[in-house]
C-alpha cells in the first residue's frame, strides 16, 4: 500500500494568516493527489483534486500543489469557517490511502 | 444535485455481519460516470477506502478486508449495499458511501453520504 503521511498533524493559526499543510506519498504518485477538508460529526469535502485544480464551489483562497511525493495544501487567509481536520488521499494505486489528517485550530 | 444517504443498524454482534445501504438520489446509480465506493472511519482515526463498484459488476476491494467484504446494486431502488461479515470491535467506524467518476484520468471521492455509525459490540 502506498502510505501518505501528513505534516503537521496539528497546528494553531490566527484569522488572516497563511497557512500550508504538507503531505508526502511513500511512493511518487504523479499528481494523483486529492485533499479535503472534515468537520466534527460532519463527511469529508473535496477541496482540491489532481494535487492542484480547485473543486467548483471552494474558495480561491485554498490552492494545492506538488507532484511526485510530496504535495503541499495552502490556506491564503484563514476564515472563521476553515478551522477544520484536512487530509490528502492518492488515487494512484488501489488500495485508495488517505493522510492521518491535520488539525487546524484557531491560535 | 447527487446525494447519498446510508442507512442500516447501528450495532452489530461481533462475528456477525455488518449490513448497511446506500441510497442515491439526484441521479442514476446506472450512471456510465460513476463508481460507488465505502470508506469508513474509526472513531478519532483516518479514513480507509473499503471497496468500490461500477453498476455493472467490475468491483475493487481493499486487500486487507476483501475476505469479508461484498458489495450488490440494486438499481431498481438506486442503492448500494455493503456487507462485512465477521465483524470485531475493531470494524467499530463511520462508515460513509461516496461517489468516485468511472472513465476520467484522475480519481476524486464527491459527493459523501453524512456516514452512518456502527459499533460492533454485544
């Protein structure tokens, strides 16, 4: 399987600061890469799919990047609304594998 | 607008078998686009992709639960079924069902069903 391992794992941040999660595949994924954001009690939300294109509907502010192993999520400002857990999945290889997750709280 | 919704018991025996659906609304679960996938998530834990399926029986397991694992569509009531048999604590997860596009170079889970939650105890 390939492991995708999340850095991180918790990090605290104010309203307006810029903010990048970075996650590492153990294996080159080609960008192969998707990242989403989960709420407490709440399913996940896709943010970004192929390591860089933004889904329809998600703010402007939430970009990603990488290609190979290593992959990079950034928040431009943080909204009230972005204190959340994001996590990367590769959908390189099945098994399909996800990141433990990145806490973001408010500072 | 696609939406899913799981639905089954909520506990379950251990050695049992786990059963839950997965109603699609929105659209055709016959779709020629779509994959239908079960990923769960152990409480406080990340998330593990379980299986997935196209409507007309090409299947994808996760090797570490395939021995237990099988999937069946109903299109006639647009759902999706999951069974995981010989069940421990350690299946104790969200599970949700997902949505994955079938013919397209790259793979993304959109849109979630709210998860359902099944503990596994007696």
């Amino acid at each position: 399987d390939i492991q995708m391992t999340q850095s991180p794992s918790s990090l605290s941040a104010s309203l307006g600061d810029r903010v990048t999660i970075t996650c590492r595949a153990s294996q080159s994924i080609n960008t192969y890469l998707n990242w989403y954001q989960q709420k407490p009690g709440k399913a996940p939300k896709l943010l970004i799919y192929a390591a860089s294109s933004l889904q329809s509907g998600v703010p402007s502010r939430f970009s990603g990047s990488g290609s190979g192993t290593d992959f990079t999520l950034t928040i431009s400002s943080l909204q009230p609304e972005d204190f959340a857990t994001y996590c990367c999945q590769q959908s390189y290889r099945i098994p399909y594998t996800f990141g433990q997750g990145t806490k973001l709280e408010i500072k | 607008q696609l939406q899913l919704q799981e639905s089954g018991p909520g506990l379950v025996k251990p050695s049992e078998t786990l059963s839950l659906t997965c109603t699609v609304s929105g659209g055709s679960i016959s779709s020629s686009s779509s994959h239908w996938d079960w990923i769960r998530q152990p409480p406080g834990k990340g998330l593990e992709w379980i299986v997935s399926m196209y409507y007309s029986g090409n299947t994808y397991y996760n090797p570490s639960l395939k021995s237990r694992v099988s999937i069946s569509v109903d299109t006639s009531k647009n759902q999706f079924s999951l069974n995981l048999s010989s069940v421990t604590v350690a299946d104790t997860a969200v599970y949700f069902c997902t949505r994955r596009p079938y013919g397209v170079s790259y793979y993304w889970f959109d849109p979630w069903g709210q998860g359902t939650l099944v503990t596994v105890s007696s």
